[in-house]
C-alpha cells in the first residue's frame, strides 16, 4: 500500500525525536538548564547577574579549548598538554609585552609557540607513529618547564605600553555588555561547527576517527590533517592563555594546571567518544557549561569544594556509560 504525505511527515518527526531523544549533548544541555532552574529557587545568589557574568566567563575558557581537543577526540588521538601550552602561550605573551614589545608581536609570538608546539606533537604522531599519550604527556611536562624557564618562575603582571590594550582584551564587555571572552567562544564555536559539519576538511576528520585504514585506503590526506588537528588543539589553548591573560591581569607558572583533565571531561561529557569518530562544537560548549555549573553551585549550596573532583568525575562517567547503552541499543 502506497506511504501517504500525512504518513511520511509523521515518520520523519518519530525519526528526529528518537535522533534528539538518542543524542548526549541533548541530555547534558537539559541537564544544565534544570541545574540552573534549581539553583535559581534553592540559592538567593545564582540568578543574579553578577554570577551568571562570572559563570559565562570562567566557562569560556575551558570550551575554547575543549573545541580544539574536539578535533583531536574525533580523530581517535587525546592531548595532554593543552594545559601546559596555555601556561607556556600566556608567559610567551607576558615576557614579550614585559619587554617594552607591543601587544601584537606579544601576540604573534604566543601563537606562533602554540603552533609549534601542535606541529611536534602532531608530526610525532603522525609520521613517527608515537602514542598521543606518550607524545603529550611528555609535552605536558616541556612544556612548563618552558614557561618557568621564561619567567625564571616569577610572577609577570607588567605588560608594558600595551597594558590597558591586554586587559581590555580579556577583561571588557564590548558587545552588549557580554564579556569578551564570551564572545570569542561563541565565534569559535560557530566556526568549528561549520567546519566540522560543512567542510570536506571536517568529514575527512569524521573519517579518520571512524576508520583510519579505510580513510587511507580512499586517500584521505590521513597524516596531514592530524598534524593539522594538533596544531589547532595547541592553538586553542594558546588563545585560551592570550585571553585569560588579559582577564587576571597576571601570569604564574601554575597557570591551567590541571585545566586538560577538566577538558578532556567537558568533550566527553558533551558527547565526545574517546574512540574517535564523534563529537560536535555544541558538545565541547555544553559540557564545559556543565562542569562550571556544577563547580559555581557547589560554593552556592554550601558544599565543600573538595567535592568537585568527585562531581565532576561522576558526570564524565554517567557520559561514557550513556554512550556505551546507546552503542548496545544500536547494535541490538
């Protein structure tokens, strides 16, 4: 018997219902957006707009990077070091505008570092065939010892000439009061959507996560855009390190200590598959929005801050465990 037009309609909602009901980052945004609900009646302080500001703002810079070890997930590899190359692009910054450099050679500077610093780790593994986590683990380590030895281990806060220019950067709100931090993330953001859902560049990622021997046997440039893929990793945490410079108005050693932990659990939580061959730029976003709820909420609720590995952690397993029941549905 023939499909009607009424019947068609109907099967395609019931097919994006079961796609939205079946997707992770669907689940973590509800999630955020319930937390948020709760907090607003249990605590007198989380709606107000001083916090939500300071919410957006701290998330920013965890999802900027998580956009970039997005790319690295989906290809099957993981970065370690992306804590230790923001501390090492951030006193880049410091030292070159300390020394009386304007804030755009300061800037090239650090990006130029974080662009290195990707190409060896991507051309390690790529060519060399040396583990991801070997590769950045290693670098986790060069990395701030670098920055150390650039600093000689000292606090930098003067920027020279350029001072007020570098904490405008990072500490305004030029755009409808929203802070600027937030607003590079959003651009981000939307840029690694693009690429990653309209470009041949972003299928070619897709592929390579999905099969690597399959991509390469259909002549996928696999080698190349792995390295590419690191370089863009380090880059996101080198614009990290530029921007949070500009918003403590200070740079330390200890800078992103930690910080690969929280992104590499923001990209799962968002729906990243450490297998490779999934992960969205919304993904990376929600689930860096999620671990600053749960990290701002829990000074709110009165619960020891102690608690916010534990939490955080929790969430990054119910995030892998959810994908595992959806990768047994699917092959039921």
């Amino acid at each position: 018997m023939a499909t009607t037009l009424d019947q068609t309609i109907a099967q395609k909602r019931r097919t994006l219902g079961a796609a939205v009901l079946a997707n992770q980052t669907f689940w973590v945004l509800l999630a955020v957006v319930l937390a948020c609900i709760f907090l607003s009646f249990a605590t007198d302080s989380f709606a107000t707009s001083k916090n939500l500001y300071n919410i957006t703002r701290n998330a920013t810079f965890v999802a900027i990077i998580a956009l970039g070890m997005t790319l690295v997930i989906i290809t099957g590899g993981i970065d370690l070091s992306v804590g230790s190359v923001l501390c090492l692009c951030s006193m880049v910054l410091a030292v070159v505008m300390h020394s009386g450099y304007s804030i755009e050679v300061g800037i090239a500077a650090s990006v130029a570092t974080a662009l290195l610093i990707g190409a060896f780790n991507g051309l390690l593994i790529a060519y060399v065939g040396f583990p991801p986590f070997v590769v950045t683990l290693g670098m986790l380590s060069i990395a701030r010892s670098l920055a150390m030895v650039a600093s000689n281990n000292t606090v930098v806060f003067q920027f020279g000439p350029d001072h007020d220019k570098l904490l405008a950067l990072g500490g305004g709100a030029w755009l409808f009061g929203i802070a600027n931090p937030v607003i590079y993330m959003i651009a981000l953001t939307l840029l690694t959507g693009f690429v990653l859902r309209w470009t041949r560049l972003g299928r070619y990622i897709y592929a390579i996560g999905g099969n690597e021997q399959a991509a390469t046997a259909t002549g996928i440039p696999v080698r190349p855009i792995k390295v590419g893929v690191y370089m863009i990793s380090a880059l996101s945490a080198g614009v990290a390190g530029i921007v949070q410079t500009g918003w403590l108005g200070a740079v330390t050693t200890n800078i992103g200590a930690g910080m690969e932990l929280q992104v590499i659990a923001a990209t799962v939580i968002g729906g990243a598959n450490l297998a490779g061959g999934t992960g969205t730029a919304l993904g990376a976003l929600v689930g860096a929005a999620l671990i600053e709820v749960i990290r701002n909420s829990l000074g709110l609720l009165g619960i020891n801050a102690f608690w916010q590995g534990t939490f955080i952690g929790g969430a990054t397993i119910l995030a892998v465990l959810f994908d595992r029941i959806r990768n047994f549905r699917q092959s039921e």
